[in-house]
C-alpha cells in the first residue's frame, strides 16, 4: 500500500511539473512583446498569475463559467491593470484595444470546425501586427486556417524537464488515462502564431 501511495504522489509531483513548465512557456511567449494581453478562459488561474508577473500594460480576462467567473472576481482585487469579462470570446472580447498577445484556454470538448474558422475571424478583429496567439486547446485550433491568411506559424520547443522515473510514470499514465498521456506526449511542441 506505502508502495502504491508513493508511486501515485510521484506521479501527480510528476504531471505537475510538466504542466507548470509547459503554462510558463506558454505566457513567456504571449507576454514577450509587453503591452495588452487577452486571456481566454481562467480556470483556476495559473496562466493568469503567470501573466502578471510579466511587464505588460493591461490583461483582459474573458470567463464564460459562472464558478470561474466568481473565483475571478476575487482574483482580480487589488490588480488595477486586469479587467474582467463575463462572456464568450465569440462576442463579448472587447472593442476598445488591439492586444499584443492572446493566451487562448478552454477545454471545451464541443470545440467543432465552425467554432476553429470563428476563433480565427474574431481574434483578427482584436490584434495588430506582430501580436502573438497561442492556443491552448487543441480542438480549438487549426493552423492552417491562420497559415492561409498569411500569419506566421511556428512550433516553440518546450524545454524538457529531467525527471527520474519519467518514463515509467508516462507508461503508467498511458495505461490508465488515454486523455492525460495525449496532454504530456504533446508537451515537446507549442504551436504559435505571430500575425503579420
């Protein structure tokens, strides 16, 4: 049994890991020309709290989910520099600025081929040249829709971490859960999107 719960809590130090080090590439290129940044989907903040540490001008946080929504809310006190919106990206990002990078987060399972060609159409509207998108969400994004309108597309090398029992853990985890074997295989690449 001590057996087990050792290998359970390596495995979660583990994952944990992996997706820390994956959330601070993530930002480190959303935020790396400054200015006004747009996150979408807060969930339970990580990303967000990442951000802020970054010298940027403005950081607009759009949540669709009422319980993410109010978690939000209190995380937003006290950070003159956040503005928070109740909302879908598809109509409530707001009009008043072009942001110079765009973090994109929802793990929406329903996430289909008009709302990928919308998510391209809707974010133009909201960016200027040179801004960077990455897009968390893989059934949310389709790089050929951004290639075909000219925008740059890059795959960003994620820097591995060295972890004993890596490998053994990733088998384990292949074993038992599909779904969270695809997020750490697909670790090693981050696509982004410069706009030209």
């Amino acid at each position: 049994m001590y057996l087990l719960k050792y290998w359970l809590v390596k495995l979660f130090h583990t994952h944990t890991k992996i997706l820390n080090n994956l959330h601070h590439t993530y930002i480190k290129h959303v935020c790396e020309n400054g200015g006004d940044i747009l996150e979408i989907g807060f969930g339970a903040g990580i990303t967000a709290n990442l951000i802020q540490k970054y010298n940027i001008k403005t950081h607009t946080i759009i949540e669709r989910d009422k319980y993410y929504f109010d978690k939000l809310l209190k995380w937003s006190v006290n950070k003159p520099n956040v503005r928070v919106v109740y909302g879908d990206w598809v109509t409530d990002i707001p009009n008043d600025k072009k942001y110079k990078g765009i973090f994109f987060d929802l793990w929406n399972e329903s996430e289909d081929y008009y709302r990928r060609v919308s998510l391209c159409n809707v974010l133009e509207n909201h960016i200027k040249p040179g801004s960077v998108f990455l897009c968390a969400t893989e059934k949310a994004f389709d790089k050929n829709l951004y290639i075909e309108k000219g925008h740059k597309y890059e795959e960003i090398k994620v820097k591995q971490i060295k972890l004993k029992w890596y490998n053994l853990l990733s088998g384990i985890i292949k074993v038992n859960h599909k779904e969270e074997n695809k997020v750490i295989q697909r670790l090693d690449l981050i696509p982004k999107i410069t706009y030209r």
